[in-house]
C-alpha cells in the first residue's frame, strides 16, 4: 500500500481545487537519489535543486584535500539524503506556493489513492449541531468525610 498526502490550492473554489490536486508519496523517492537534479528541474523544485548544487559544489571542491574515495562516500551519502528528502521538500513548496494539505489517503497506486481520496471529498458530511456541555452539580460533602469513608472514624 502506498500512502501519499494530499495537498489542494487554498485560494481556488472547491469546485476547481480538485482539478489542481497533488498527490505526493510518503516514500523514498527513487528517482531523486539516482537523477536529483534533474528530479528537482521536474518538479520545478528550485530551492531544492539550488541547494543540492551548492552541496554538491563543496564536495567536488573538497576533492584534493578529502581523497576520491571519501568524495565517493559523500556523494553516495548525497544521493541517499536527496531521495529521503525530496518529497519533504516537494511538500514544503507547495505550502509556499499556496496549497493546504487536505488529507492524508492510501491506495495500492496513485490511481487508487485518488479515487478514494475524491469518493470522500466529494461526499461533504452534514454539519452537525454542537453538543451542550454537560453541567454537573455541585456535589457537597458532608462534614467530616474523608476519602470513601461515609463517617469519620465510625466503621459499619
């Protein structure tokens, strides 16, 4: 089963707002560790992609003091935080671009996922009335009670 949250623009029409939703997985993205920039260009990810350069900019300069194996280390080490970061950072574009998570949904695909996700929006649930606050007495003690004790100090 796959999970993926759902994300709807805040400022569009319920109506239309499902026309522009994003489904992004809650999962390892495959993609991103082996093609990262190339992941962040398509998803128009430009934060995302600017800092991977940068990070990846300071290894190859590291290159002459760390050795090609230790850069080898940390570009693999890269590639593995690339893909465990990037639907995060997926998601973090799109609460600054406007959209508002929805909900969370599962499905054995994205199809699936959707279809149950709509066949739940679609159908809004009747508001109900507010329930009144239960308003319990003032219960007083008689004098001289302690704990479950009905009397103090006499026993029955």
């Amino acid at each position: 089963m796959a999970i993926f949250s759902v994300h709807l623009p805040s400022a569009a029409a319920p109506e239309t707002a499902a026309d522009r939703a994003v489904f992004v997985p809650e999962a390892f993205a495959v993609w991103a560790a082996l093609f990262g920039p190339l992941w962040f260009l398509r998803h128009r990810e430009w934060l995302g992609l600017v800092g991977w350069l940068v990070i990846a900019a300071l290894i190859t300069v590291a290159e002459p003091w760390l050795g090609p194996v230790t850069v080898a280390g940390f570009e693999l080490i890269l590639a593995i935080a690339t893909g465990v970061v990037a639907n995060d950072v997926r998601r973090l574009t799109l609460a600054v671009r406007g959209f508002r998570q929805s909900g969370v949904v599962e499905g054995e695909s994205r199809e699936a996922a959707e279809r149950r996700f709509f066949d739940v929006w679609l159908v809004r649930p009747q508001p109900t009335l507010p329930i009144p606050p239960v308003v319990h007495p003032a219960r007083s003690a008689p004098p001289g009670v302690l704990g479950l004790f009905p009397e103090s100090g006499a026993r029955s």
